[in-house]
C-alpha cells in the first residue's frame, strides 16, 4: 500500500516539475513604445526626485512634518500618469523670481544709473 502511494506521489511531483518551468515564466519581445513609455516614467520620477532633493523643497516636506525620506518612498509608488503630472508641474514652475521682483530690480537698477549720471 505504502509503495502505491510513493509511486503515484513520486510520479505527481516529476509531472509538476517538468510542468512547472515552462508556465511561470513567458519571455517576449517588448516594441520600442513600451521601452520608451518605461524611460519616460523613470525620468519623470528622476525629475520628482530631483525637485524633492533640493534643500527648499526639503525644508519645507519638513516644515509641513513629511520625512524627506518617506516622500521619496511615496515618488516610487506613483503611476507613471501621476508621476507625469508632476514632472509636467514642476517644469512649469517659475525658475526664478516672480514678476513682481524683477520689475522691482529694474526700477532699482535705473534709478541708481539716473542718480550717478544726472545728479549735480
């Protein structure tokens, strides 16, 4: 009885060996648009990384009580659509100084051109 068993289960477990290889894993061709849909995704995120890297962006995570740390976690776990919109906002984003500042400095700068060559 014993020996019955053994075969059968022995046989079992041979069957599921050769069996299993061949279906857990499938190799393919992937087409030019996918890899170029996975590098944009990792750049956008390298963009994310990089904005949340800076020493503004991460005092203030820290001002508003986020680890940079944990933030960073969270930029991994975004869809590439998300991380998209982020990439996309941050590179719209003003680089330097509003508006309002460099009309300022403008102002400032003819002023002091007007005080050095009409003053008497």
């Amino acid at each position: 009885m014993k020996s019955v068993w053994t075969r059968t289960i022995c046989r079992l477990l041979a069957a599921l060996m050769i069996w299993a290889p061949y279906h857990i894993a499938q190799a393919g061709m992937i087409g030019a648009d996918q890899a170029a849909t996975a590098a944009a995704a990792q750049a956008d995120r390298d963009t994310v990384l990089s904005y949340l890297s800076r020493s503004e962006a991460a005092s203030r995570l820290q001002a508003l009580g986020i680890d940079p740390r944990t933030a960073k976690e969270r930029v991994a776990a975004l869809s590439d659509q998300e991380a998209y919109g982020l990439a996309q906002r941050i590179s719209a984003m003003p680089a330097g100084a509003s508006d309002a500042g460099a009309v300022l400095l403008l102002l400032v700068v003819i002023g002091v051109v007007w005080w050095f060559f009409f003053r008497k």
